[in-house]
C-alpha cells in the first residue's frame, strides 16, 4: 500500500509543469540548525554537523518537510571572517565531509580564516534524507556512467535494464520524495541554510555537478549569493542528455595526456609513440571483449576504467592507470582496487538519478539514443558509445517545474574555472555556461588535464587569482592560465 501511495503522488506532483522562482529564506518558515555530534564518518578534526528542516516542495513552504544536515570548518580567525562559503563535491554526491577535503587539498589558510566552509548533504543523498531504488548488486555495477554499447541491440537490451530501474525508483520507499529532489531545490537549500546560520549572504564554491548547483544558486538568489565560484563545469543545461555525451568528447581531449606519457615510459609496455598508446586502447578494447580479464574486466569496463583514470593527470595517476593497462595486456591480476561500501552505494546512485532525471526531460524514444550511440561510437570512439548510452530518464516522470538556466540578470560575482582538458566536463560545455551568464561572469581557463583545477590541478596562476576573488571580491577578466604548478 506504502508503495502504491507514493507511486500515486509521484504522477501527481509529475502532472503539471510548474515554473517556481527562487524563493529566500525570507519567505519561508524560518529554518533552525539543531547542532548534533558528526556521524561517525564524518567524524573529521574540526568538523561540526547540523541538521535543519526545509520544504519538501518550496511551492509548499508550510507543508510536508524533509532534512538535510550540514558541516561547518569554522573560522578560527574572527577579526578575519567574512562569512561562510558554501560547498558542493560535484556528483550529485554527499558534501559533508567536503570542507575537510578541501583543507586537506590545500585551501589556503587565508580563505579558511575568511569564511566558514561549509559542506552538505543534498538532499536524498548521505544524510539528508537519502533515496533508494533497491538496485540489485548487478544493477549497481555499471554505476552512473552507462556502458559501452557497441551495437543498436546493445542500446535495446540497455534500455529494458534501466527501466526496470526507473519504476524500481518510483516504487521505492522514498519516492514521495523523488519530484522534488531537484538542483533547483537544493539552491533553495543552500539559501536557506544561508538564513538558518544568520548570514545575508553567502558565497559558494563547486566543482562538476556543483558547477550547475552554483550556477542555478545564481540565478535564483542574485541577491544573496555573493562570490560564486564553479569549477570544472557542466555546460549552461547541467548534466541531462548532451550534457552526458560530453564525456565522450572529454575522454578525446584529454588522453593525449597519457598517451604522450605513456610513450614516454616504455617499461609498461604500450607503445613508444602516443599513436601506438591509442592504438593499443583499441587493441585492448577488442581483446577484452573476445576475453575478459581473470577479474572479470571486459572491454566494456575497461573503457570505463579508462575515462575515471583520466580524471588526474599526474604521475601518481598516470602510473596506475598505465599499470592496470600493462596488467591487462600481460594477463597478469589488477593493482589493488578500494571500493565503497555497497549501502552507500545504493544511495548515491538512487540519489544522483533522483536529481539529474528531476532536472529537465530526458528524450523518450529508444531509437533517439540509438542514433546518438551510432554518431558518438564513430565522433568519439573511445567512450562515445558509453557516454550517450541510454539512462533511466529516458523513463522518469515529466519534471515538475521548468529548469532554471544560468542567467545574465545579476551581479557580475560568477568565477569559471576550467581545465582545457577534462574528461568528464569538456572545455566545450563549460564555454555554453560562460556564454548564459554573459557579463555577470569571467573564466580562467588552464592549460591542464583532469577534472577539476583550483586546488586540485596546483596552477598557481589559477590559484592566487581564486584565492584572490574569495578574499577580495576582485573577480578577473577572462584569462588563460599556462601549465605551471603552485
């Protein structure tokens, strides 16, 4: 019965496309943050944890309820506090432990003594009220990334396996909540923590999906939002259908990097010329498939292998990566490999589609995906097929309000940071959200590989120019940043 009430008010909420603007904690029932102790994993040195009520459905402000919890680093510098700075990971993924990560990254002391650094749950992820589809363990493998399809029939067979995903979602014990477990909802989140912790205004940092979320807080708060940084970003539509197949662009931009590197350290094996790397990509590609690996890695997996190891560009990275590929061409067994529990698993996955299905209306038809594997597996053949493989949106409701796209109205406070190579969120979508915000925003575009660069890629002139705006509001004019370390 449970199940069959929350189907019903997910078709209802699903039934009328709603536009609702930002709505300020102003005029909402004034949130409280109830300080709690941490739970145990984010239990980290100088991390405090909240908890606050917020609207399920903002259209709604006195109804039907649902939590998130916060962290704070807290600043340990008063006569230097400016405010807090509120954070996303990207994903969408749990951001409670984020502040944590960022000191350990190297966020400079300077921004830690001006801001509280904020972290959160989104909600229906970690923490904050998290969402499940009850994916089986093999419905869970693939994880966010569809596989590689090599064929129609491939696509086809995908696609009866990710919707018997979707109605699992909408089926789920938390699927009342599913409508409105939206990036729009989670700005209005952030802007009500912002009221909760008596600020009249915050400034944000994000990276990958936390650029949409940034870009979206944006737009509907321009007049709370202070200095918003984005870094390593989706394009101006988030991540949905074309913001997806990117990744397949982005794996082209970027493996010049290992390739280059790799013919550059023959003890692996893979070629002594960056045509001969690539090659051997394909090579290694065909073999697996015809062969899996003694741990199961097909040429499906191994594509995908690829294109998360892309994602640093440093020797540390490119030495594990060029080792699982000589591992795999030797026959010899894998590096090691550290996964996450299979419970939390569970509940990025069911959370992340919750939000990026919510989001905007992904196309229905099979054969539209169907053609964009056919296009993408010759555009992009290292991971095109993948990246433009069919998802679950493909059989979500229709969203429940129209999608907030980045906006020029405002104040000129928006900062992109992007590397010129990155395999997940590609130069190319990031200039489409530069372009949607017009004068309001600069970007600083490094000449780097990876995802993700202030404090990640360690280009200093990335870097202080950053550090910079956070402190001083100084935001730069467009600029290009040259490969050089911090």
């Amino acid at each position: 019965m449970r199940k069959s009430l929350a189907l019903a008010a997910v078709v209802t909420a699903a039934a009328a496309l709603v536009a609702v603007p930002g709505v300020s904690s102003a005029t909402t029932p004034k949130a409280e943050v109830k300080w709690v102790a941490c739970p145990a994993d984010v239990a980290l040195e100088g991390l405090e944890c909240g908890t606050l009520s917020v609207p399920l459905d903002y259209r709604s402000p006195e109804g039907r309820k649902t939590e998130v919890m916060i962290s704070r680093l807290a600043s340990k510098n008063p006569s230097k506090r400016k405010g807090i700075l509120l954070t996303n990971p990207g994903g969408p993924a749990e951001g409670l432990t984020f502040p944590f990560v960022l000191k350990a990254l190297g966020l400079p002391q300077s921004v830690q003594d001006a801001y509280d650094v904020i972290g959160m749950d989104p909600r229906g992820l970690g923490y904050s009220s998290p969402s499940t589809c009850d994916m089986t363990d093999e419905q869970m493998a693939d994880g966010s990334v569809p596989p590689y399809a090599n064929n129609s029939a491939e696509v086809r067979q995908r696609a009866d396996e990710v919707k018997k995903i979707a109605e699992q979602c909408l089926r789920s014990s938390s699927a009342e909540a599913l409508p409105y477990n939206t990036t729009a909802n989670i700005a209005r989140d952030l802007d009500t923590v912002r009221g909760a912790l008596g600020e009249k205004k915050a400034s944000f940092l994000g990276y990958s999906y936390g650029s949409y979320l940034g870009s979206v807080y944006a737009t509907l708060f321009p007049k709370t939002s202070d200095r918003v940084v984005i870094d390593s970003n989706l394009p101006k539509t988030g991540w949905d259908v074309e913001g997806g197949r990117l990744m397949g662009r982005g794996v082209e931009d970027t493996f010049p990097d290992f390739a280059k590197w790799a013919a550059a350290h023959p003890e692996y094996g893979l070629g002594t010329t960056p045509q001969q790397v690539r090659a051997k990509f394909f090579d290694l590609a065909v073999r697996l498939d015809e062969k899996p690996s003694v741990e199961g890695i097909d040429g499906r997996l191994f594509r995908f292998l690829n294109f998360s190891g892309l994602y640093r560009t440093d020797d540390v990275a490119f030495t594990k990566l060029a080792a699982s590929w000589k591992a795999l061409d030797t026959g010899q067994p894998q590096p090691p490999q550290e996964y996450p529990e299979v419970p939390r698993v569970q509940a990025l996955l069911a959370g992340r589609l919750n939000v990026i299905c919510g989001d905007s209306a992904w196309p229905k038809s099979v054969g539209t995906y169907e053609r964009n594997v056919a296009v993408d597996r010759v555009r992009h053949p290292m991971f095109g097929a993948a990246a433009a493989n069919i998802q679950p949106c493909a059989f979500w409701p229709k969203p429940v309000e129209k999608q907030v796209l980045p906006s020029g109205k405002g104040p000129r406070n928006v900062l992109l940071v992007q590397n010129e190579r990155d395999p997940a969120t590609p130069l190319a979508g990031a200039l489409t959200t530069r372009r949607a915000f017009g004068d309001r925003a600069a970007m600083i575009t490094v000449d780097h590989g990876g995802h993700g660069s202030y404090v990640i890629a360690k280009n200093k002139c990335a870097d202080d120019k950053v550090t910079e705006y956070l402190l001083g509001g100084r935001r730069p004019n467009d600029t290009k940043c040259a490969a050089e370390t911090s």
